[in-house]
C-alpha cells in the first residue's frame, strides 16, 4: 500500500532543530516519504473538521504542535519515529473515516504504533475501525470531559461519536474506559448506560485525587482516544468554549506517560487542539509535552506479558464465597499489578487484566473487586 498518496509533505524546516531534538531524529516527510515500516512510531496529521460544530480552525492544529514538539529533547529510546505528514481529507467525512482506517490497519499489520495528532474527536471512529482487521476483541479507552453519546437527530459527528463505537457491528470492542469527564457535563442516563454495559469509568475528580487510579485502565486499552479539551483551559487554552476546570498539563502528561507504557496499546489520538484560541502557543505545547511522555513511555515497555515467568509473583487470595480464590500477579520491576478472572459459566474462558495494588487488599479482606465484577460480566 502506498501511503504516500494521502498525504500532504511538511515545509522543510530542518534548520532550526537542534542536534539533540526530536526534529533531528524523527524521518519526517518534506521530500521523500519516510519508510514507516521499519519505524516504532508514526506521526499522521489531521485536519479534518466537517464533524465539529464549530468548523474548520484558520491554523493547522498537527502543524502548531509539531514546531513545540520538535524542538524537545530525544529521550532515551532509539527514536525510530516518522512522520507521515498530514492526512489528505476524504471527498465526505464518511471518507476521511474509511481513509483513516486503511491507513491506521496498514501500520498495525507492521506493529508501527500511529499517533494521530489534531481534528476533531469523531476521527477516532476511523482509529477504531481498524482494528476491525484484528479479527480479536480489543479494549477502548477515552479520556474526555463529556461522554459522546448524544442521540438528538443532527448532532455533530464529535458529539455522537462514541455512541457508534458502542453500537457497531460486527462488534469486536470487549471493554470501554471512561476517563476524566466532569459529572455536570455529562446526563447521568448516559453513566447508567456505561454501567450497564459493565464498563468502567473514573471521573475528573477521581483522577486529582490520585492519577495512579488511572493507569490500569489505560494499561487495558489497545487503543487511546484523547480529547484534548478535557484539559482546563488555563493550561490549555486551544479549545472553546473554555472552561476553569479539568485535567492538569501534568496529569495529562502523566495519562500519555501511562498509554506509552502500556505494552498491549498499538495506536493513540490527540484530537479537539484549535490553534486559533492559543494566541501563546501554551496549548501547543502542552500538548507537545504530552506527545513526548508518550514516545518516552513507549521506549520504557518492559513487556510483560508472560506471566508464567520469574518476573512475575503469583498471590492467591482465598475468599469465603464463589469464587473461591483470586490470583493475581505483580511484576518484579515495575511492581505492576493484574488479575485472573476465570469465567464461572465457562471455567475454560479466562482474562488477566490490569488491576491495581488497591484490587489486591479489598480481595485480602474478603471482598470481591468491583473490576472483577465488571470483567465477570463482560465474559458472561
């Protein structure tokens, strides 16, 4: 497939990068497309709107965050990134989804992980259509200060997104995680119906308490949706309507930190940035910032996932009704922790998924973890 006939080459500024940044290292596209195959990461520019309400910004959003994100620092990974340039709009929306998903199951098949950078939020069902191809369950996590699930006829594609991911067949979505929305922008039938379809969600207000809650959820997706307007507005000011509240630059950076670390995630999107409100560029680099905990992240996977292995330490906890025993399992170096849930309809079907040490004690003291209960309802 050749990718190079959807996308438009970035102006050639290589003179103003550093030797030590990220502009220096990453294959960006200005006159020879770069060979994504070999390549960890790939950046794709988006700047498609047709789904926003408020149309198409006067800037480019990937363009802006790309000049703060280049002149940062190389961490400590090889840094086999590319950058693909920006994606060439369909003749419909409907045609920039489809485009968006050949493009995003191309770089699957070749284990390159695309980071989707700008446009607005609805672009992540392209993102999600193509792990279609998987022929596999996969796990969705979405950090937003609303929950996209409106059904008024005429809405916006960015305001009823999230619903058609919910409701598409085939459906190969396994489990969901709602991340940082604020319960006063949300309808409260919409987190009932969340809860009915045994998907977790962590609030805004969970997350301040203790960012660390967030992290087994993201360490289940094998794909991020992140809308940039679930930051507040004095750290980000590259959205509207603006709002005092939400998520920190550093808990932001701390959540892609989290998404680069997981060793099961295979793609990322950062949408909703509009240049035009940013008159600093604070916006941009915040979300610059966020761009590279996540590449740092990636570059610190460990790769554990063979839990049959001395890296692992099993526990198990016996409990006085049914089940009768939990196991677990804590990784020796990073000291994370998963679970075991085995069906008890079928005891052939079982999952280990990501849980937390908190899991672990509720389960020491006789009590079932609420995420086994989810978890036992989705293999049900």
């Amino acid at each position: 497939m050749n990718l190079a006939l959807f996308f438009d080459p970035l102006a050639d500024e290589a003179s103003v990068w550093g030797s030590t940044t990220l502009g220096a290292h990453a294959a960006r596209f200005v006159d020879t497309f770069p060979d994504w195959r070999s390549a960890d990461l790939a950046i794709i520019g988006l700047n498609e709107w047709r789904g926003s309400a408020a149309g198409q910004p006067a800037a480019s959003a990937p363009d802006a965050v790309r000049q703060r994100f280049y002149q940062l620092q190389r961490g400590t990974g090889p840094c086999r990134l590319v950058d693909l340039g920006n994606l060439r709009n369909g003749l419909t929306l409907e045609d920039t989804y489809l485009r968006l998903r050949e493009i995003v199951a191309a770089l699957l098949e070749h284990n390159t992980v695309p980071i989707l950078l700008g446009g607005s939020h609805d672009l992540d069902i392209g993102q999600f259509l193509a792990y279609e191809t998987l022929d596999r369950p996969v796990s969705l996590s979405c950090v937003d200060a609303r929950v996209d699930m409106v059904e008024e006829a005429g809405a916006h594609a960015e305001d009823t997104h999230l619903r058609r991911i919910l409701m598409h067949e085939p459906n190969f979505l396994f489990n969901f995680g709602q991340l940082g929305h604020q319960q006063y922008l949300v309808p409260t039938s919409v987190l009932a119906a969340l809860e009915k379809l045994h998907f977790e969600t962590l609030r805004l207000g969970e997350i301040r308490a203790d960012v660390r809650q967030a992290e087994p959820l993201l360490r289940q997706a094998d794909l991020v949706s992140f809308d940039l307007t679930a930051l507040r507005w004095p750290e980000f000011p590259g959205y509207l309507p603006a709002s005092p509240f939400g998520l920190t630059a550093e808990e932001a950076a701390q959540l892609c930190w989290y998404a680069g670390h997981n060793d099961q995630l295979t793609s990322i999107g950062l949408y909703g940035y509009r240049p035009d409100h940013d008159l600093l560029g604070l916006g941009a680099a915040t979300a610059a910032t966020m761009l590279w905990y996540f590449v740092e992240g990636y570059y610190h996977r460990r790769n554990e996932t063979d839990f049959t292995s001395r890296r692992f330490i099993r526990y198990a906890v016996g409990l006085p009704g049914n089940p009768a025993k939990l196991v677990f399992y804590k990784a020796k170096r990073t000291e994370k922790w998963w679970m075991e849930v085995e069906s008890l309809a079928d005891s052939s079907v079982r999952r280990i998924v990501p849980c937390s040490y908190q899991d672990y004690l509720r389960a020491a003291q006789g009590d079932l973890p609420n995420r086994w209960i989810l978890t036992q309802a989705l293999l049900g």
